[in-house]
C-alpha cells in the first residue's frame, strides 16, 4: 500500500508535465463519450415513444357507409385471419363521435358545427409488427368495402430509420475522435517516458518490478479518460434532464428514458473508458519501457 | 554469496566479453575485480545482476540461480544488491537527499522511515554538507559517494561497485576505499571493479583480474602488478 504513494504521486506529477497534451486528450474523450451516451440515450427515447405506438393502432381502415354491414364484418375476419394482425377493432360511427366529443371537448362551437353523420365507421388494426403496415395497404386495395387507409407505420419508420442514421454517424465520429485520443495518450505517455528515461533506468537498477514502474502511466492514462467520460456522462444526464421539461418534450414526444437504462450506460461508459485507457498506456509504454 | 561455473558471455556480432570464467565469492568478502579497460569488469558485474545474460554457463548471486530467473523475478534480485554503476546515474533535477529519499520511496519505505534512513546514509558517507545540493554542485567523489548511499537503500546483502574511483585523485579515491571497508566491516559482500593497482595493492584484500574475458589469476591478500 505505501508503494501506491509513489504511483499515484508520479500519476500526477506526469499529468502536469504536458498540461495542454493532457487537456487535449480529456476533451477528445469527452466529446467521443458524450455522442455515445447522447445517441444511445435518444435512441431508446425513440424506441420507448415509437414501442407505444407499436402496441396502439397501427392502421385504420375507414369503411364505406353504402356498402352493408356485413361486408364490413366479413372483412373484418378476413382481417383477423392475417397471420400480421394481432387485433381488429370495430369502431362503430357513434363511437367516433364520442371519440371526437373527448378529443374536441375544448371546442364547443366545432362540435356544434359538425355533422356527425360523416364520421365513417372503421376498423382500428394493431399489427403484430408495425412494419408490416404496407402489406395490410396492398392487400386492401380495390376493396369495396374501404374508403381509405391510414398507417401511422409510415412515420415510425422513417423515425427509427433517422435514429439509426444518426447513431451510426454519431458512432462513426465517436470512432475518430476517440482514435484521436488514442493517438494523443499514446504520445503524451512516449513523451514522459522519454524525459524520465534515467529515472527509470535507476529505478530497475534499484529493484523496481516493471508493473510498478509502469503504474504511474496506466494509471494516467485511465485518470485522463475517466475525467473526460465523467464531464461527458455529467452533461448527457443534465441535458436529457433538461430535455424532460423543455419545449422538446412538449411538442415532439414523451422523453421517456429509464434512470436504469442511463445508470447502465453510464457504468458500461465508464467501464469501457478503463478498458481504453488500459489498452491505449499499454499501447504506449509497450516499446519504450521494454529494455 | 556468487558463484558463478564457465560462464561465457559472447555479444551479437561475436565480440567476446568473457570467456569460461569460474569463481565463488563467499559472504563477508571484499573482493577486487581487476583488469585493463576491456577486459570484461563490467560486463561480470552485469552478468551478475542480470543486466545481461550470460551465453554459457551458470551464476548464483544471493542463493538465487541467475541464469535461469525469469524476467519478472529480476527486480526480487536487484533489491537484495546494492548496484553502483560506472557512471554515477543521479538525477539532476534532485538534491543528494532526494536522490537518496528517491530509493526509499521507490522501494516502498514510508515517509517516517524514508526521513530517517536517508539521513542515517548521508552521514554514512559524509554528505551531510551536500545534502541540499543538485548533483551539478557535487564533485566527483560526492556524486560516487551519493550513489553508494542511494545502492545502500535496500540493506544489500551484496554490495557492486563498477570503478568507483574511475576518475578521482588518489586521495579520494582512498576517501571511497575505506568507505567500502567500513560497509564491508558492517557486514555487506563487496564486490569493486577498479583498473587502479595502487589502491589494489594497498589494500591486501582478495583480487581477480580479469584479462581478455578470461580469469588470469586470484589471490588472497593480492597484489596487482
Ligand atoms: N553491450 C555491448 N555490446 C557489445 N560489446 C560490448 C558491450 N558491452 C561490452 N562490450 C565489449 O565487451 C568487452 C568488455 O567490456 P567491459 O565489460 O565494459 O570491460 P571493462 O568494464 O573491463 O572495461 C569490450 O570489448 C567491450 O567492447
Ligand atoms: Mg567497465
């Protein structure tokens, strides 16, 4: 334990011999950390508000008044027999009035206007898979029976696709801001060890295991990510906490994201950021403190 | 404390350093190792602390078999030798007393006892007027005399000495000499490279001369010539 002292001494000691090298390294850490967190965090926004849409309606068939009853219910089981197709609802034209009754009730003069007559009767269709939307358009067209469709599939699917391209884009600059890290401790670390060449010369003369001689470095290395990972991590909570309350959450979605979803990034993170600093120091001093 | 069986040491490139050398040195000996400039002193007290590795034969130091020790183990025999090599190796960006605190530190002493050892070797080998000095304010001998102190931080218990009078005047290097006896008395093997026959000779102590890589002769009480 008293032999930590000198390591954790050297640790800093090494930091403050290239301050700007160091600074450089925190913040390209930074940066590559807090796109990750960011990303991943938006992504499961996304997948929990469009997983909400998943178990609601996903197409809405609205059915043509002068065609008989029964041809609406035939369809229906036609419906029903698609092996897509989890649920069909039949939403009778008093029930869409109630409906438009709640969801107007703020606008009394709307209701008094409109004639409830032209609110079709629909078959509210929930998919085992929303993607599955077209196949249910394809198959419905030329029906008699059917007015008009609506998907709501359509816009899940062009969410989740713009989610995936901008966490793919988002890990590709992670991927090169943090190789420049890489590249930045890797040379920070050559650089003490080149000026501290006699030291630790002495200090093998003088009995030093080479893992001790090599502690201050690993240790270094993983200070200066973790710092980086923490400011990162700091502000990805801060903001998406902000985002809760902010005109984001009130005019696009739901910011819906577990606390346990965050707390497990945010030690994968963390952990991640030991492993590459670990690898990055061992990358570093592999050569230099060899002989 | 040493015994090494036909050791030869042969570099890349085919110079040989030694060639089938066989001694034993026992505990509490002060032996010289004499011999010309190149005739392999160094690369005997290298061999033995397993800077290099011997190409043949076979070397104990401090009951540990050298020529078999894994690379890891290495460091479990330096701290047992007190290693003062031929260019005195101090950092110029530290006093005597940090060069010598240095050791302790390294070694895993606490503050306490680091105060306190570095003070008991600076008055060891009279450097209590330089101990606030940077090893560029030093003269030669004190620089010498501060990496003895530094060798002697772990408690050797066999103590190396690679010419460590290499460039005083006679007077110093006597200054180095009874220095080392005073070590050797308390109980340390010493072991000291030196081409210097006046002080050899002085001295009636055991020596081995080296000539060529090869081990010419060794003699109790010895006399160089
Ligand atoms: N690292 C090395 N590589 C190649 N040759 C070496 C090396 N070290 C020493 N030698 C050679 O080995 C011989 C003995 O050298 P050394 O042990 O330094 O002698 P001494 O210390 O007695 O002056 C010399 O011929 C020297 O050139
Ligand atoms: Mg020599």
């Amino acid at each position: 334990m008293k032999k930590l002292n000198y390591v954790i001494k050297n640790t800093f000691i090494n930091m403050r011999r290239n301050p700007l090298l160091v600074i450089a390294t925190m913040l390209a850490v930074l940066v590559s950390s807090f796109l990750v967190f960011t990303t991943l965090s938006a992504r499961a926004i996304v997948e929990n508000n469009t997983s909400r849409w998943q178990n609601g309606v996903h197409v809405v068939i609205f059915l043509d008044d002068r065609v008989t009853s029964t041809a609406h219910k035939q369809l229906q089981e036609t419906l029903e027999n698609y092996p897509e197709v989890r649920m069909v609802e039949y939403f009778t034209k008093s029930e869409a009035m109630d409906e438009f009754k709640i969801l107007f009730k703020d606008q009394p003069e709307l209701l008094q206007e409109v004639d409830f007559d032209i609110l079709p009767t629909s078959l509210r269709i929930n998919l085992n898979n929303p993607a599955d939307y077209k196949l249910i358009i394809e198959r419905m067209e030329g029906n008699a029976a059917v007015k008009e469709i609506r998907a709501s599939g359509e816009a899940i699917e062009r969410l989740l696709s713009l989610t995936n391209t901008l966490v793919l884009s988002a890990s590709i600059f992670a991927g090169l801001i943090g190789f420049a890290a890489f590249i930045l401790i890797i040379n920070t670390l050559r650089l003490t060890a080149y000026a501290k060449k006699k030291e630790i010369k002495i200090m093998r003369t003088i009995g030093a295991s080479s893992t001790y001689i090599r502690l201050p470095f690993i240790f270094e290395a993983i200070l200066e990510s973790l710092i980086g990972t923490s400011i990162a991590v700091g502000l990805g909570w801060g903001f998406i906490q902000y985002s809760k309350t902010s005109f984001i959450a009130d005019s696009i979605f739901d910011i819906t994201i577990s606390d346990s979803y965050l707390t497990n990034l945010t030690l994968i993170l963390l952990f991640s950021t030991i492993l590459f600093g670990f690898f990055a120091s061992f990358v570093g001093i592999r050569r230099v403190l060899n002989d | 404390m040493i015994r090494l069986e036909d050791v030869s040491l042969v570099f890349q490139g085919g110079s040989v350093a030694l060639s089938n050398v066989s001694t034993q040195i026992s505990e509490g000996e002060f032996v010289y190792l004499i011999g010309h400039s190149g005739s392999g002193k160094s690369s005997l007290l290298k061999l033995l602390y397993k800077e290099y590795s011997a190409t043949k034969g076979s070397i104990e130091v401090v009951d540990m078999d050298v020529t078999s020790l894994p690379s890891w183990k290495i460091p479990l025999l330096r701290r047992k030798l007190g290693i003062v090599t031929q260019e005195p190796q101090l950092l110029e960006n530290r006093t005597t007393f940090e060069n010598i605190s240095f050791a302790l530190e390294v070694l895993g002493f606490d503050e306490k006892e680091i105060n306190e050892k570095t003070n008991t070797l600076i008055e060891l080998v009279d450097l209590e007027n330089s101990m606030y000095k940077f090893p560029n304010q030093l003269s030669g001998g004190e620089q010498t005399r501060a990496c003895i102190a530094r060798a002697l931080a772990s408690n050797p218990l066999l103590l190396l000495c690679d010419e460590p009078t290499g460039n005083l005047d006679p007077d110093l290097s006597i200054q180095i000499i009874s220095l080392l006896e005073k070590i050797n008395r308390a109980g340390t093997t010493v072991l000291m490279a030196t081409h210097d026959s006046s002080i050899v000779n002085r001295r009636k102590k055991r020596v081995l001369q080296l000539s060529n890589g090869k081990l010419v002769s060794d003699v109790e009480k010895g006399r160089y010539i």
